[in-house]
C-alpha cells in the first residue's frame, strides 16, 4: 500500500513539475500577452511602414516644425530609457520589450533626421535634461524594481504621451511628411502600449 502511494505521489509531484516548466516555457515565449514571434513581426511591419516615407524639401510651418521636434524629442525619452532596460533588466520579456522599442524609436530618429535635412532644420540631437534624469535615476535601479519602474514609466506613461502626440500630429500637422510618419508610427506605438499594459498587470506595479 506504501509502494502505491509513494508511485502515486512520485507521479504527481512529476505532472505538477511537468506542468510548471511547461509555463515557463510558455512564459519565455511571451511579451505581455503576445508572443516573441508576433511581437517581433509586429516591430518589423511598422518600421517598414516608417522607412518606406520619403523626405522631401518641403519647407514646414513654424507649427509643424514645433510638432517634429515634439515627435522627436519624445522618442528620444524612450530610446534612452529603452537603452538602459536591455542593458540592466534581468527579466527577458521586459528586455524583449525595451529592445523593441530600441528599434522603433532608433528607425523613427532616423526618419525624422532624413525628413529634417531635406527640409533644412535641424532636430535635437542630445537628450534634454528631463530625460537626462530619469536615465540617471534608472541606472541607479536594478532587479525587479527595476523592471516595474521601467514598464510603468516608460512602457505605459510613455507610450500614453506618444500616443497623444501622434494623435496631435494627425489631427493638427499640415505637411505631409509629418503627418505620414504619425500615420505609420502611430499604429506600434498602441500595440507597445498594450503591451506595456499587460504586462503592468502581470506585475502587479502599483
């Protein structure tokens, strides 16, 4: 009767293991309530849309110069912050996301740089201070506080100001070049929201 239970507790205690490495496995798979590979072909599809915009040397208004400069500046903020998570995050679907925001914000720069030139302005090229700040204060973190401060920060409040100003450009910018880059940008920035999201409720941040 001894040798019974101890095969059936043996066998339970194998499903029960079994069970939990095959959440884990799925869960190294997942960003958010995505998966890599659709989280990564999401990446891809909008920087595509991005890179296919071409510049042209259509002068823009003060208003539309002001509106760039804002789209730039604030993917400036996420790239950095981005930057420091792959760098430091110990959890892999946060550093799958900080990554992918490396790489949109990195193509939306380069866009935004190429738009400026033909046009003759000239964009920011370093971080302000604001931004400056809060890199400093993310590489002073580490662990799990590190992750939650990141997702919430930058992965949520960082994409609902994207997503404003996107809408902003949409709604108020004249020149075409403007407006199509909100057009092509606008549709990742709401999935990295999501995303962010979802994986703020995964964490439990407060």
């Amino acid at each position: 009767m001894k040798k019974v239970l101890v095969s059936v507790s043996l066998v339970a205690a194998l499903l029960t293991m079994g069970t939990v490495q095959a959440q884990s496995r799925m869960d190294n798979n997942m960003v958010g309530k995505m998966t890599k590979v659709d989280f990564e072909r999401k990446n891809k599809e909008g920087a595509a849309t991005v890179a296919s915009i071409m510049p042209n040397s259509k002068k823009l208004s003060a208003a539309d110069e002001a509106l760039m400069k804002e789209v730039a500046m604030g993917g400036m903020m996420q790239l950095e912050t981005s930057k420091v998570a792959v760098q430091k995050s110990t959890d892999p679907a946060v550093r799958e996301f900080a990554q992918g925001e490396v790489d949109e914000q990195t193509g939306l720069s380069d866009k935004l740089k190429a738009i400026a030139s033909a046009k003759g302005i000239t964009l920011p090229a370093t971080p302000d201070a604001e931004t400056q700040q809060m890199v400093s204060k993310m590489q002073g973190m580490s662990g799990a506080a590190l992750d939650r401060h990141y997702i919430k920060e930058h992965g949520v409040k960082g994409h609902e100001k994207l997503d404003k100003v996107m809408s902003k450009v949409k709604m108020k910018g004249t020149d075409d070049n403007l407006t199509a880059v909100a057009k092509a940008a606008h549709p990742l920035v709401k999935t990295h929201l999501k995303v962010a999201r979802d994986m703020e409720g995964k964490m439990g941040v407060q």
